[in-house]
C-alpha cells in the first residue's frame, strides 16, 4: 500500500491544503466563500467543494479505474476493487468559527476494508497517515482508569438517536477531562496518544474510514458496542447511508472499561 500512501500523502494532501488554506484566509478576511446548508442540516462552503473536487480529479488522473465515495459530491465506481473515501473538510463549523479543530480526512479502501489513512490538519500543516507502517508514534502509553482519562467527543449530540445516550452522557461525566469540537483531530491525538479516548457515534463512512488505519497503525484498539472493527469490511455501496460508532484507545483496558459505561453494562 506504500504506493497509495505515498500518492496521498504527496500529492491529495498538499492539493487540498492549498485550495483550503487560500479560503479560509479569505474566510477570515470577510471574504464570502459560498456557504450553504446541505439536506442534513450541516454547513459546506466553496472550501469544502473545491478541496474535494481538486483530489478527484488527480485520483481520476492517476488511477482511473479506482472508485471514488466524496461528502460533497458522492459516489463514482463504488464496486471498483480500490475506492478512495474524501472529507475534505471535517468540520466544517469550527472552520467557519475561525477556530481549530478541523481537518481533512482521505482513506483508501481495498475490497471495502480501509488500508490507508489519512488525518491531516492543514493550519499546523501536520499529516497523520496509517496504512503504511511507518506511524512515528508506537511508544507504550501509561494505563489510565477512566476517572483519570481523557475524553474527545466533538458533540454529546452525536450520539442523540443512538441506543447510548445516557451511557454516553455517563461516560463523559466519569472521564478526567472532556475535550469537545476536535473532530477527526481527537482521533489523531489519541493516535500520537496525547489524548486517551475518543468515542463518537453517528459517523458516516466519510468520517470513520480515514480514522481506522491511523489508530491501528498506532497500536489503538477500535471498537463499537458489541464489536470491533478489526476485519470490518464495509459495503461501499450503501455505507454512507449507515451510522457507524467508535470508540478507540492505546490502553486496550481503558477502552473496554469505556464501552461497559456506554453500553450500561
């Protein structure tokens, strides 16, 4: 996969920093860069749209038979043997903020399981890729209990039509620290394991896909109630249609004590 990791990394990463660089710059100058509210309530803008169509066309360039699934502009090819997953802007709202906590999300994935990962935060200009077993950061991390943890979860709201709500509301009531509004960030910082857990429910697979060969670069175990995503092959044609939940850490112990108070158990 180093060849799909390296194509990324080199060249879908550096193309959309620059088209979202140039707008939120623009943004924060007062300039007008299209926002609109798409069917679901959520906020795109021109930054949005741009990053993700800049990265199709270079996939469609250099690999024209792989698929290709994008938030903003859906699926092309979905039953190809190699699909490419697109955020090009998660989290949206913090960008409009004028805030961090937002970032760019690209995956690969192989017969509908991810096998490259990219997180990447275009303001530090820091990249996180999983998938090519070469993640910086494989050192041990101290066993923490949950009273002692750390806890990103971009919104509590998340898990609102979800079976664990309460446990949810428990959880991040039980945690040492809650850190809200990182989005996919939190998932890389407990990658690099400056934060302990994340657990997020109502992702898409724009939002999941790019998360999972991070984490399990970096040792993180990746679970769901009643599962794990280890071996979780996605049906592409119809995963952005589902609602998927993680919750992931480097302290295998931490996280199953994460999903007892979320499942209520």
């Amino acid at each position: 996969m180093k060849e799909f990791a390296d194509f990324a990394m080199k060249k879908l990463v550096p193309a959309s920093e620059a088209v979202l660089m140039r707008r939120y710059e623009e943004h924060k100058r007062g300039a007008d860069i299209g926002v609109e509210n798409k069917g679901d309530g959520s906020p795109a803008s021109r930054a949005d749209r741009e990053a993700e169509q800049v990265m199709r066309d270079l996939i469609e360039k250099t690999y024209p038979a792989h698929g290709i699934i994008g938030e903003e502009f859906g699926l092309k090819n979905p039953q190809a043997e190699y699909v490419w997953v697109l955020d090009p802007l998660d989290g949206t709202r913090e960008f409009l903020a004028k805030e961090a906590g937002w970032g760019t999300l690209i995956a690969l994935m192989h017969k509908g399981r991810p096998v490259v990962g990219i997180i990447h935060d275009a303001q530090k200009r820091v990249t996180w890729c999983g998938g090519n077993g070469s993640f910086a950061n494989k050192s041990k991390v101290a066993p923490r209990k949950l009273a002692q943890a750390s806890v990103s979860c971009t919104n509590l709201a998340m898990f609102d039509g979800s079976p664990w709500k309460e446990g949810a509301k428990k959880l991040f009531e039980s945690c040492g620290e809650a850190k809200k509004r990182l989005n996919c960030l939190g998932f890389a910082y407990v990658a690099d394991g400056s934060i302990d857990l994340a657990a997020e429910s109502s992702l898409k697979l724009h939002d999941i896909a790019a998360l999972l060969p991070v984490l399990w670069d970096a040792g993180a175990e990746c679970a769901m109630p009643g599962g794990n995503y280890k071996g979780y092959s996605f049906n592409l044609a119809n995963a952005e249609k589902e609602n998927y939940t993680l919750v992931t850490g480097r302290d295998a112990a931490l996280v199953k004590e994460a999903l007892s108070v979320l499942e209520g158990t």
